[in-house]
C-alpha cells in the first residue's frame, strides 16, 4: 500500500523499518520539528526523520497541522491508502483523519481503553501494572477512543524501568503493525468498539509527578520511579535542596516515620506509608552536585538518621 507514516521519537523507529521491509511504499514522513537539546544546546533531528532520511523517503516537519494549507495540499496530493500513526505528538485533525481510504492507523502503547493519552507506558508501570500491550486502532476524533482493531498482551518485570517496557514494546509493536495493514489491505479485519466502562487516563507527564509522597507505600514509591525514568524521574528535598534519586529499591525495615531518614553504615533509607517497607536509595545527586553513591553521598553531607526529606 501507499502510506503517509507520523512519527517522532525512537520507539516508532521499529515500526517505520518493519512497515517498509513489509513492502509498503512510505511515500511520505511527518515528524516534529528539529529541536535544541543537550548541554551544548544543539539541533537534534528527530530519530524518524534520521530513519526516513536513511531510506530516502521525503520528510516534513511541520510545527502545525490543523489548519496547515500547505501541508494538507502535500498530503492530498500523495494520496495514501492509510496514514500510520506512531508517537507522532500531534493531534490529528478531521480532515486528516478523512483523508486515507482506509483511515489514520495508530500504534498506541496500551491495552486499551485502558491508558489512553499522553504517557501510557509510564503510568502502566507507576501503577504497579504486571500487564500491558500495544493497541492498533483506526483514529477517531477522541483521545485514543477509536475502533480497535488488534491487541498484543505483554507482561512488566516487577524491577522493570519505563524505558525498559518501551523498548520491548516497541518490538512487538512494529509487528502488530505490519499485520494490521496486511489485515486491512485483505479486507479481512474488522474493527471493534472500545468498552467506555473500562477506560483509564495516562495524562502527559509533569515534574511535579517526579515529587517523592512518602505517605505512598515504599512499593508504590519505587513503581513511580521505575515508570518515571528517564523523566521526571524522583526527587525530593534534603536540607532545602532537590535531592534526584537515580537508583533506588524496596526495603523491608519498619518503625520509620514517613519522610525520615535513617543511616545505617553506607545504606540510606526513608520512611514511607504503610506498617512495613523503606525505599534505599543507592544512587543520588544533590542540586548542583553530581551523580554518587549513596555510600559516597553519605560521607561527603554527613547525613545522619532522623533528617527528614521533604523540607
């Protein structure tokens, strides 16, 4: 088939490789813009149009598309039998939508109508989830409410990070795709209503979701921060400061209010909700300081039992 493909970030690379070696024609690629990144605040070109440019297939990056004349007269005049929907970013408008003969195809990193929104994977993992999937689905106006049209089952590693899920994800994903459109192009697949009942929300992300709530179990901490990596990640306050916790873990001590440190040799630990549980934090960094362990961190702050975190 002929295909427009919307994309931006390295988890819809996989499936623009899968859906050419599939041997659609991409005629077309639409991502973000090129953006500033990096300390040396540098243009970084988005991972799908490096994967597009790879293969020859012409890009645009427009910063809108609603009411994109020029944009819309492009795609009209490829012509596309459908137009794959990957992580693009952007809202897909009506007339987009109407476009393709057989609709705006999208990937979307959930079971649904569980999850839908902005950060699917992320919030699956904050939530302590042992499940999940991938979703193809046509698009419709709504926020991830579309016909349903295949659903790939996966499970989550209890010690399993966000990053970690998208890249598995992304793999299945790809494939999911590809028999999506093989269906599609048969006539043989038929979408199917979404459960409004069972819908869940998975709202973008803030840096305020990264704020550690030691009134939290230590087991709902710790899920929070596996599905918040790379960001916003977790952090709190030591001594007025922002204290980011890169690693951390599920201890099993108790008597600790919620909050409070206790130093014990080289471990730290914090109290948090619940009769029984810590979260150990193994790797920190204090603002303005670098990344160390909590072993170094302890020796070079004299943080001692009974400080509390988030003042």
């Amino acid at each position: 088939m002929r295909l427009v493909f919307c994309g931006t970030p390295e988890f819809a690379v996989g499936t623009l490789e899968a859906v050419i070696a599939a041997g659609h024609e991409v005629a077309l690629a639409v991502t973000q813009p090129d953006r500033v990144a990096g300390r040396g605040m540098e243009m970084h070109a988005p991972p799908v149009k490096q994967a597009a440019a790879a293969h020859g297939i012409a890009v645009v990056q427009p910063e809108k598309i609603r009411e994109n004349t020029e944009f819309r007269a492009r795609l009209e005049l490829v012509r596309p039998d459908a137009i794959v929907v990957v992580a693009y970013g952007r809202i897909i408008p009506q007339w987009m939508l109407e476009l393709p003969r057989l609709g705006c195809i999208n990937l979307h990193g959930s079971l649904l109508p569980k999850y839908r929104g902005a950060a699917p994977v992320q919030w699956a993992v904050a939530n302590g989830e042992r499940e999940t999937g991938v979703t193809t689905m046509r698009l419709d106006e709504g926020l991830d409410t579309g016909e349903i049209l295949l659903a790939r089952e996966t499970t989550i590693g209890a010690d399993e990070t966000a990053a970690e899920v998208f890249r598995s994800l992304a793999g299945v994903g790809a494939e999911l795709t590809v028999e999506t459109l093989a269906g599609l192009e048969a006539g043989t697949l038929v979408g199917r209503k979404q459960d409004e009942a069972q819908a869940t929300l998975a709202p973008i992300l803030t840096r305020e979701d990264g704020a550690i709530d030691f009134s939290r179990t230590a087991r709902q901490i710790y899920d929070r921060w596996r599905g918040f990596r790379p960001w916003p990640g977790a952090h709190t306050l030591l001594r007025g400061k922002k204290l980011i916790v890169h690693r951390m873990r599920v201890g099993t001590e108790s008597g600790i209010a919620e909050g409070v440190l206790r130093v014990v040799g080289e471990e730290m630990a914090a109290g948090c909700g619940g009769s029984v549980g810590v979260v150990v934090f193994d790797e920190v960094q204090l603002e303005g300081k670098r990344r160390m362990s909590a072993a170094d961190f302890l020796r070079g702050f004299q943080v001692r039992s009974g400080e509390r975190l988030g003042l």
